[in-house]
C-alpha cells in the first residue's frame, strides 16, 4: 500500500494494479513449492486453449 496525507489524515491505495497483484500470488505459490517443475506443468496442463496461445505469444515475445 502507498499512502498519501490529505489533511490530518492518508489516503491510502495499492502500489500494484489487480494484474500485478495475480502475478504477485503465483510467485508467491511457486516460491513455496519444492518442484516448480511439476507446479508449472499442472498449471500449463489445465490452461485453456486460448490461454495456452496467449502464454506462448507472451513467451516467444520475450516477456
């Protein structure tokens, strides 16, 4: 959170849009997993097709 003082009192607002956030959590489940290989597999397996088309454009774009 970022917080911003307005008066006597902060507003506050979070420093990650909700995109980032989601990012943010499944780093968070890969970190705490022993085989990031398999996590990733299972997590590849069960995409849809056209999110497997979105993360193969993102991955051969580099990003």
């Amino acid at each position: 959170m970022e917080r911003e003082r307005q008066g006597r009192d902060y507003a506050y607002r979070p420093i990650q849009d909700p995109h980032g956030l989601t990012a943010l959590r499944m780093h968070g489940e890969l970190a705490r997993d022993s085989d990031r290989e398999s996590a990733l597999a299972r997590f590849v397996a069960q995409l849809t097709p056209d999110d497997e088309q979105v993360l193969r454009r993102l991955l051969e774009e580099g990003l």
